[in-house]
C-alpha cells in the first residue's frame, strides 16, 4: 500500500505540472517550470479524503480534451513530441535512396509502405487473415480454445492474459505474469455501469461486433454478435473492479504451476502455457507463476468451461483477428469512442509501427539519426497501443496484469512475418 500512496503522490505531482513542452536548449529542462501548479489545486476538497482531486480539481474542471485526442496533459505533450520525431524518421527513410539505406532501414521504409498502401490492403481483403481464421474455425475442444489463446502467431484473447516481466517483489528474476482479460471495451465498468455514455458506448459497441463477424462471412452476425457479448458480460461480471487492480499487494500473488491449475481447474493450463512456449516446470521444480486478480480466477474458469465452443470460434475470429485488418472502422453512433479513435489515424499508427518494429528487430546498424537519441522511441509499443479498435485508451487507463501492450506486440512480430522479416 505504501507504494501505492507514493504513486498517487507522484501522479498527482506529475499532472499539476504545466503541460507545454518547450523546445530547450542543449544542456537545459524540456519542461519549464518544473513543480506543482498551484492554480490547479482544488481547496474544496479535503486532501485526507481526495488527494488527486485535491491536488488537480480545478485542472480537471477546467482542462479540454482536444478532439483528436482521448486525454491531454503531461502525457500527450511527450506523446506529440515523440510523433514529430517519427514523422522525420519516416520522412527521411522516404527521401534516400536505396543505395544510402541499410538493410535495416530498407526493411523498415518498406513495412511502413505496406502499412500505408490501403489500396492494396482493401484489395486482399481477408485474404491475408485466411490462415488464422480456417486455424479458429477448427477448434474442437477447450484445450484447442486454450492453445490458440496461448499462440503468439495469432494474437488472440482470452479469459486469461500471460505476460512476462521482471518480478515485483524480487528485481533479480523474471516472472511470468498472469491476470484477467477477455473484455472487448476497456474495463468492466463499460458492461456494469448505467450512465449515459456508458449506455451509448455499449450499444455502439454491439454494433460494431455485429459488423465485425459480417465482414468475417459469419452467418447470423447479429444473433452471433448478443452471444459474443454475453460472454463478454459474464466475463466482466466476474473480473476485478479497476481500483482493486491498482493495488500492488493485492496483485502479486505467486505460486507454482500445480497451485495455478488447481485455483482455476476449468482451463487448459497445460495447452495455453505448451502453446507459449513455457514449461509447467523450471531448473528448480515446478514453474512459479504471479497470478494478478486471484480470486477472479476461479470463476474466469467457469465461465471458459460453460462457454460453448462455438460461441469462443465466433469471438476468436469475428472479433479479433477481423479488428485486425479493419483497425480503422469507427464505432457507429458513438462519439465518446469516435474520440478516443481519431487519435489513432493511420500516418501515426504506421510511424509507430515502423519505429517499434526497429524495436522488435534490435536493428542498431545504419539507422536513421534520431532513434536512440534519448530512449523516447523505445516508448513505441506502449504508445501504439491504440491501435486495437478498442485499446483506443490503453495508454491512459492501462491497469496491471493489461494485455493490451502485449497483444500490439504480437500484431508488430505478425507484420514483420508477413513482409518475411521475422
């Protein structure tokens, strides 16, 4: 909880800073002044009972979204900065000749090209996707649900999300990080709660999956889309509320491959883990494992286990893989979430692909001036996370144990795989 608390104290000092980058001579601050912004303090709220609202209430009456935008602040003024600088790198790869480029650099001005010719793109259709949908649309059993959940080369979601990082609690060793997902809209507010946006939001939302499993040649796609959402609901009925998943202790709950697959006995641990490429067991015994919402895995299970096999073939393809290859499509009738994706216009997407791929790649020899000036550029892949139709605002309301960051992982290995550069 402690570390909790300083993180609020930091969030809070970090916002109430004035939020206009400045372009700073060598040698000095990029942000100036540099400390809290007293005009932003709200004195009507107590700080004992509020301490964000307290420090930051009049920032947040006062403060405008813009519309291209899904937040504003500290943030989207490093984040603008940073698609300037990518917006050159683009450009510059672009103007030189082949002969001045190194492989590297080709391989990167050509995945941009490709992202970019939407000609082409609509051209092919589903054609590229065809693959990955006929593997879905084979799927017999839970286990074979739970493998391709687990296959990287799919990029698929789940009930369950795996990720790997350095452990919390012990800096000195990896963990492999388990937590809830599954969830379409951006948390399980979106299912549960009855304000008016939310309201808006989810009936737009419907719609939009229903458009979804039409493109994907699914029969039925509105009666199918009810059933995709179904299962969506029972999921975030289920899952942690947000405030729970920001607690540090309350999220670091490890234990070995047996315990795992006894907290939650409904799911196919072996096949997902098998599928990822981890093994139930370690040079020291069995693997150990950091589960996240610990007491939603148990009913996260459940509802995989009673979940036809169907209805999960219809969500792996229709949605998932189809969002894909239409991350543009606006959401119909919905203005709260045509908002959070404008941000995500196709020029800034491709520039973050083609940086984070340099990323992927560990491409350093010859490159573009400018992509390792600062380590700003390695910040890519969590900035892009908008890609996703419905990540449009993973970056500002990322929780632990998040997927999102993962799953735009696998869509950057899956380009370069399609271009033969993986």
């Amino acid at each position: 909880m402690f570390r909790s608390n300083i993180a609020l104290v930091a969030t809070a000092i970090l916002i109430a800073a004035p939020t206009k980058l400045l372009a700073a001579p060598a040698g000095h601050a990029a942000v100036l002044p540099w400390g809290v912004e007293l005009a932003y303090i709200d004195k009507t709220v107590k700080p004992g009972d509020d301490f964000f609202l307290y420090a930051n209430g009049n920032w947040v009456k006062h403060d405008v979204i813009p519309a291209d935008r899904t937040y504003s602040g500290v943030n989207l003024e490093l984040d603008k900065e940073n698609e300037a600088r990518l917006k050159g790198l683009v450009a510059e790869l672009a103007a030189s000749p082949d002969s001045k480029l190194t492989a590297e650099g080709r391989k990167l001005r050509d995945l941009y090209s490709a992202f970019m010719d939407t000609k082409q793109i609509e051209a092919n259709g589903l054609k590229p996707a065809e693959k990955d949908l006929a593997k879905i649309a084979g799927l017999k059993s839970l286990s074979d649900v739970a493998r391709a959940i687990g296959d990287p080369s799919l990029g698929l979601d789940g009930p369950f999300s795996l990720s790997f990082g350095v452990d919390d609690k012990n800096s000195d060793i990896y963990s492999v990080n388990l937590g809830q997902s599954g969830l379409g809209m951006p948390d399980r507010d979106y299912y549960l709660k009855s304000d008016k946006e939310i309201v808006a939001t989810r009936a737009a939302y419907k719609k939009y999956l229903e458009q979804m499993l039409a493109i994907a040649g699914v029969k039925d796609a509105g009666a199918r889309a009810e059933k995709v959402y179904a299962l969506e609901l029972a999921i975030a009925k289920v899952s942690w509320p947000a405030a729970d998943r920001r607690d540090a202790d309350k999220i670091y709950n490890p234990m070995t491959f047996p315990q795992l697959r006894q907290l939650a006995a409904g799911y196919d641990w072996n096949a997902m883990f098998a599928a990822e490429g981890v093994s139930p067991t370690s040079p020291k015994g069995d693997r150990k494992v950091v589960v996240a919402e610990k007491s939603a895995f148990p009913s996260l299970a459940k509802v995989f286990a009673a979940t036809p096999i169907e209805v999960w073939r219809i969500h792996r393809d229709g949605v998932d893989l189809v969002n894909g290859e239409h991350a543009e499509m606006t959401l119909p009738g919905n203005e709260f979430l045509k908002q959070g994706r404008a941000q995500s216009n196709r020029v800034v997407v491709g520039e973050h692909l083609s940086v984070s791929a340099q990323g992927e790649q560990g491409l350093t020899a010859g490159e573009p001036k400018g992509l390792h000036d600062d380590g700003t550029t390695h910040r890519v892949v969590e900035l892009a996370d908008g890609v996703g139709i419905l990540r449009y605002d993973c970056a500002r309301h990322r929780e632990p144990g998040s997927d999102c960051g993962v799953q735009l992982d696998q869509l950057v290995l899956g380009a370069l795989s399609g271009l033969g550069m993986a």
